[in-house]
C-alpha cells in the first residue's frame, strides 16, 4: 500500500467519530458555564475576605475559560453541534466569555489547519517560526523581533494582553461584511456585559476579578497552542513536499496531561488526532486514539518534557527538528542538505 492510500485509510478509520452529540455538547456547556459563573462569583464574594483567595478562586475560574475556550473551538470546526447556526450562535456566546470573535478567528484557524508545518504558507493563525538560513540571513532587526516574541516572558506575559486587547478587536482589512460585523457584535456584547458588571460591583473589583481569570486562562492557551507543534522532531516541510496527514499527526503533538488537566482542557491534548480530523468533537478525541493503532505512534510530550520546548528556536531543515539559536551561527559551515524521506509510515 502506497503512503498515500495509508494516510486515507487512516483518515477513513477515524471518519465515523466525526458526529457530535447534543445531549454531550449540551453537558459540556453546563458543567463548564455554571461552574466558571459560580466561581467568578465566589471570587467576587471573597474580596473583603481575603485577596490571596480571590486569587486562588480566579484561577481555579480561568481553567473553566480555558475550557469554555475548547467549546468555542469546536464551535469554529462547526464540530460542536450538527446544525451550523448552533454552532455559530454558541461560539458567538463563548467567544464574548473569552474575548474571541467567532467568525474572525474561525478563518484564521482553520487556515491555520489547512497549512500547518507547511513552510511556504505560514503566518496566519500559527506561531512565528523561522527556519536556520531563515534567521542566518536575516537583518539585525529581524532577529531581535524573533528573540523577543520567542521570548517566554513577552509570548506567555504580553501575549495575553496582545490577543485580548488588541488584536481580537479588530477587522482584518480584507475582511467580509458578515465577519466584520460578527467582530463587532462580539465587542458590543463584551463591553455590554463589562459596564453591567462594573455599575454593578464598581470597577475596581471588576478588574481584581477578571484580570487574573483572562490572564491566566491566556497563559494557558498560548502554552497550549506553543506546545502542540513546538517539539523537537515535528513537522515542516515545504509546499512539494508538504502532506497534511504526515502535517497532522507528525506535526502536532499527543500532550499527555494528567486526567483533570485533559479534562479542563478538553481533551485538546490529543492534537495529532484533532488535526487528523478537525469535525471530531473534543470529547471523542480520547476515543479515537485508543482505538486507532497509527496514532498511538505519534509524538508523546509531557508536562515534565514539555518544558524543554522552551529552547527551541528555529527549525532546522537539514536535521527536521527544532533547534536553539546557535545553530545559526555555523549555518553557512553546513554541507548542503539531504533530502529526508517521511518519518515514520501509517499503516493499517
């Protein structure tokens, strides 16, 4: 069997867990939305208590975000119901909790799938990554805006603040009316619910409530996103070569996280699979890695090995991993490069 018929074959065993359930959408939406309302809540209540509880309620409340996060992401798949206006209607509403506009981010997410670890199509809804010659060659400038957004303090301490604010506000210039106004119904609502809010508990205890939540359910999020395709022997090739089956589950990792973190999660540890199949809800994902062979055979990340992630750089297109700054530095040394066959074939 050719690689190409195996890479169908595998998509065609996972087909069948591409349908959601209403009844467990529906659950999902209440054991996420009532539990994170309560404890904005009980944070709230407990201000004049004692801040340092606040603070232990609010983050307790952005694991929730996170989670309400992974249901707008489903949502943007249109995987979270069958019907598209009920996904649209909720991913609206959860992208007003989580400061996302639906439609917006919706398009540059699902580019993001369509062209991940394509080396020639990057730049829209990934992580700046540069590749070796890319960095070797690049002005003084350039490399001092790559080590700052590279920067763990700038990527999980600004870049919070950076989604949040600023960049999920606005229009791409190109954008569409529907998306447009999509963006600006989310900011409407948000801002709705924040004057409601602050006339209601002043806007002091607003910000001491919601700004830990936001932020530390943003840290989450990017760390997330960083580390299922920031891993050393991931997946980039350029657009001839490039495959999408080999993208998915080659190129996005199996984060392994203890049960109650793949649970606030939502399972979006299982990324290999996600990518694999963008329209199986995020409470099947488990289901079809267990039951499908190939995809037990990806690349595994843990929350211990997860942190060597953080010394990686650049790509190296030579070695097809990830590598540290220093590779750079003897890059014009280098013997030209031999092309590599995939790593690893999906069989039956």
């Amino acid at each position: 069997m050719t690689v190409q018929n195996q890479q169908k074959a595998l998509k065609k065993q996972v087909a069948p867990y591409e349908k959601s359930d209403t009844k467990k959408s529906v659950f999902q939406i209440l054991n996420t939305l009532i539990p994170f309302m309560g404890l904005w809540f009980l944070a709230y209540k407990a201000l004049p208590v004692s801040y340092l509880l606040t603070l232990a309620l609010a983050i307790l409340a952005s694991g929730f975000m996170v989670r309400t996060f992974i249901i707008f992401h489903d949502c943007c798949h249109h995987s979270f119901f069958k019907n598209r206006k009920a996904n649209k209607f909720v991913g609206t509403i959860t992208g007003v909790l989580t400061f996302f506009p639906y439609s917006q981010w919706g398009r540059d997410h699902n580019i993001h799938h369509a062209t991940s670890g394509n080396l020639d199509k990057r730049g829209t809804g990934d992580i700046w990554v540069m590749t070796v010659e890319e960095y070797a060659n690049a002005t003084p400038m350039k490399k001092l805006g790559y080590r700052l957004y590279r920067n763990p303090l700038v990527m999980f301490g600004l870049g919070p603040i950076w989604l949040v604010i600023i960049k999920n506000r606005f229009n791409r210039r190109d954008a569409r009316m529907p998306e447009k106004m999509n963006t600006w119904l989310t900011n409407v609502l948000i801002a709705g619910i924040v004057t409601i809010l602050v006339l209601a508990i002043g806007w002091k205890a607003f910000l001491m409530v919601q700004l830990p939540i936001m932020f530390v359910a943003g840290v989450l999020g990017i760390w997330l996103f960083y580390i299922q395709h920031t891993f050393e022997d991931s997946y980039f090739e350029h657009d001839a070569e490039w495959e999408y089956v080999l993208a998915a589950v080659e190129g996005s990792s199996y984060y392994k996280l203890p049960k109650i973190l793949q649970w606030v999660t939502g399972n979006i540890g299982y990324h290999h699979v996600h990518h694999l199949a963008p329209r199986i809800p995020n409470y099947n994902l488990e289901e079809v890695h267990n039951n499908t062979q190939p995809l037990q055979h990806v690349p595994t990340v843990t929350l211990s090995t997860s942190l060597e992630s953080l010394k990686y750089r650049l790509w190296d297109e030579e070695k097809k991993r990830f590598v540290g700054y220093s590779a750079a530095k003897t890059f014009s040394k280098k013997p030209a490069g031999i092309k590599m066959n995939p790593k690893t074939e999906y069989g039956d």
